[in-house]
C-alpha cells in the first residue's frame, strides 16, 4: 500500500467517523455546570450532589478548625498542670 492510499484511508475514516460523531449527537463541549447533553433529572441531581459535596466541605473545614483549637487548648491545660 502506497503512502497516498494510506492518507485517503484515514481521510475515509476520519469523514466516517465526524458523520457518525454528528448523527448520535455527541458534543465535545459542555455546559456551565460541566454536565452535556444529560436529560433533566440528571442534570438536577448532578447539580444537586455538587451543592451537597461544597456543604460538607465546609463542615470538614468547620470539624478540622474544631479539632486544632481543642489540641491547642488541651496542650495549654497539660502546660498549666505541670507547672503546678
């Protein structure tokens, strides 16, 4: 097989492939939410574990400051019962 029989074939396949690509409706971008073509509900409940993932890191950050300000207080209170 020659080289230019080779590029036609791949040029073929390319074509092919863009009107099969075209046909079954695939994007390549996507939506603010970073969600395609998904139907409605998929989308809401998409939508809807992104907003609980944000909640609960911020609880994480919330127990993580907890927890450091209560090692800090406990370092304090071992401190002030060796110095009796």
């Amino acid at each position: 097989m020659n080289p230019f029989e080779m590029v036609a074939i791949i040029v073929v396949a390319v074509m092919v492939a863009s009107v099969l690509r075209a046909r079954y409706g695939y994007r390549r971008g996507r939506n603010r939410h970073g969600i395609g073509d998904a139907s409605p509900e998929e989308q809401a409940e998409t939508i809807r574990l992104r907003e609980e993932v944000k909640d609960l890191k911020e609880r994480l950050k919330v127990l993580e400051r907890i927890t450091v300000e209560k090692e800090n207080s406990l370092a304090k209170e071992i401190e002030s019962l060796r110095d009796r």
